[in-house]
C-alpha cells in the first residue's frame, strides 16, 4: 500500500547528498511521495491541493500550518515533520487535537545559529557594513580618531534572553572574547547556565545592565511583542540589540523609534516581520540597523543534515516508530 506524502523539500540538492539521496530513496520506495520540486516556497494553493488525503507533510517554516491546511489534508494526517527548530508556524492546539504527530530539527542546527549570531552582533557592534559602503563609495578620506567607532565585547555584560539550546551555544561562544557578565532570563533557570558563568535575572535587570542584549528565545504568545518601547527604554543608549529568534518577539516600530532616536545604539536582525522585510522598510533607511535575510543555519552542511533528519522523522512518524526528533506537546 502507498502511503502518501507531501513533501517540499528537494533533498537531493542539499550538502550531504550521498545521505539524502539514501533517504529520498527509502522515501521513495516506502511512499507516494508529491514533491514540491524547488527552492522557491510550495504556493498556498498548491499546499492545499498536494496535501489532500496524505498521510505525511514535509514543511517548511514559511508554510502557514493552521486549520485550513490540515482541514485540506483530512483525517489520514499522521506527521508533520518541519524543516526548522522553530515550530510558531504551525496551529499546534488544532494539531494536538487531531492526534498529529510533528518531527522538527532541534540541536543540529544550533552551532550554525550561533556562529551566525556572533557574526551579526559582531558587524552590527563593530559598524561593519557602514564601513564596507564607506570603501566602496569613497567616503574613506583618510585614517580619524572616531570615524566608525563601535562597541566591544571585552569587559562587557551580554544579556541572552532565552538560555536554550541555542541561547546557550552563543553564550559559549561569547564569553571568550572577555565579557564580564552573563546574564539571563526565561522562564526557569538552567542548571547547565554555571558553565558560562551565567547569572539567571528578571527581564528588567538584563535589560537595564546589559550592553549587548541578544534574543534567541522561541516565539510564544509570551514573548510576542516582548521588545517593546518599555524594553527599549530601559536598554542603555551605548547598547546593542540582536534578534535571530523571530520577528514578532520584537516590536519594530518600537524598535525603529529607539535607534533613531539614540535610546540604544544599533541592531542586528536576522529574522523580522514580514519575511522578507519590504525594501521600503523604515529600518532599512538607518545605519545603525543591520539587518539578515533569516540565514542564522544556513551552511551547506547544516541545511543537508536538517533535511535527512526531518526525511527521517517523516519516516518514523508514517511507521509508527520513534522519531529521531519528535516534538513532545
Ligand atoms: P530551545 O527550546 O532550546 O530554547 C528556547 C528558549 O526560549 C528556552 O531557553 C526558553 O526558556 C526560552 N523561552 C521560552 N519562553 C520564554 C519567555 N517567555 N521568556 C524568555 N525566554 C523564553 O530552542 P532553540 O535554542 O533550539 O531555538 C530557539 C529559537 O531560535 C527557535 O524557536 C527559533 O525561533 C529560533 N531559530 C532561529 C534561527 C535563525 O535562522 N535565525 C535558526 C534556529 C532557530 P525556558 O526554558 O526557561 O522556557
Ligand atoms: C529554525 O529552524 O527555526 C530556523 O529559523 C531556520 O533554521
């Protein structure tokens, strides 16, 4: 008996191909597989026809998972697996509630995130593509005393919102370069926070003190809207704000209006609202936002792994089996 899958991910096109083309082949002998064959996100549409009557769903975090699409798919939906950590794309109350079981790609993309993140808050910080544009359009006259100045990291205090499996790899990767304190929040503290010297605070507290203020928190009806313009106010003027969680943890109007107004210094963002951020964007138009086209795990080899490991959580979830990664709900 065919099972069939909706799948929108070419795996083969991915770094570790010898793997993957394994897997899309069990895939392929296992299942009736409908492939949505291209980089470019599945269209709505074509989501609603392909998933009906499949037994399995491969998405992406650009694919809206709500009632209408499990509604399309009907009742033979067993798994949705996701091609990403972040799981606020998907209605997980309605997913619950029809017994659905969801795969997704935690831990294997966590070294990709936060290398990303000390890279961003690093350009951001340190002005590096104002400097790159300075080059390239012969605004660099001579050598000057404060041209370009920014922010460093020795001696500071970094403040991680959401010490998670990511929060804590850019913690990691941080504390070398000579930051003074650590500080986070959360809901609860963690007791692997010790290796970085980390220090569990109120919200406010981390705000307050911090000069480097990154989020790598999930999105949840908590945190939606978390950086607004009391958080802003409460951030030093000579702080630095980094968000490679999800645009809405962040209130960008709010957030415009504090780095145009000199609240606080810069930002780096890799994720926003919309994706993609609209060119006419008002935090396009200023220097001290840096903005990334949401890229925190994209290297080639962490794109490849992520794609043989939500292929083999699809897998599991149509047998029946243990998943490599399952969301636990
Ligand atoms: P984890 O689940 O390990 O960490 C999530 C953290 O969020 C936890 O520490 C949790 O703290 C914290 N959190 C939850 N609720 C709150 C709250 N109300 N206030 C403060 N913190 C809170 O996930 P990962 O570290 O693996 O991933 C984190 C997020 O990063 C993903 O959900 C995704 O959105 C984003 N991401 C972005 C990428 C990019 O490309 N930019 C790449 C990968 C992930 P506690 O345990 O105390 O509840
Ligand atoms: C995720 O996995 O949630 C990221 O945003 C993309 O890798």
């Amino acid at each position: 008996h065919f099972i069939n899958v909706f799948f929108f991910f070419v795996l083969a096109t991915s770094g570790n191909q010898t793997h993957n083309l394994g897997v899309a082949h069990t895939m392929l002998a296992l299942c009736k597989v409908s492939l949505w064959d291209s980089d470019e996100p599945v269209p709505r549409a074509e989501l609603l026809k392909g998933v009906a009557g499949a037994h399995g769903l491969l998405c992406l975090l650009s694919d809206k998972i709500d009632t209408e699409v499990l509604d399309a798919a009907g009742p033979n939906l067993k798994v949705i697996s996701t091609l990403s950590v972040g799981f606020d794309h998907m209605a997980m109350d309605e997913i619950k509630k029809r017994g659905v079981r969801v795969g997704y790609t935690p831990d294997v993309l966590t070294d990709a995130t936060a290398e990303l993140t000390v890279a961003l808050l690093l350009a951001t910080a340190r002005r590096l593509p104002e400097g790159v544009v300075e080059v390239i359009n012969g605004g660099w006259s001579t050598w000057k005393p404060l041209w370009l100045c920014g922010y460093g990291l020795s001696g500071s205090t970094v403040g991680v919102i959401g010490l998670g499996r990511i929060g804590m790899a850019i913690a990691r990767r941080l504390k070398p370069f000579g930051v003074k304190k650590l500080l986070y929040s959360g809901r609860t503290a963690k007791s692997n926070a010790a290796e970085v010297e980390g220090e569990y605070v109120p919200l406010d507290t981390l705000v307050s003190e911090s000069d480097f203020v990154v989020v790598s928190c999930a999105l949840t009806p908590d945190t939606q809207g978390l950086c607004n313009k009391d958080f802003f106010c409460k951030m030093k003027n000579t702080a630095v704000f980094i968000n490679t969680s999800r645009g809405a943890v962040v209130n960008q109007e709010d957030l415009y209006q504090a780095l145009s107004s000199g609240q606080i210094a810069c930002a780096g963002l890799d994720v926003t609202t919309p994706e993609p951020l609209p060119t006419d964007h008002p935090l396009l138009t200023l220097k001290n936002c840096v903005v990334l086209p949401h890229i925190g795990s994209a290297t080639y080899s962490t794109r490849g792994i992520m794609a043989e490991l939500s292929a083999n959580n699809l897998l599991a979830g149509l047998q029946g089996t243990d998943m490599p990664s399952e969301l636990k709900f």
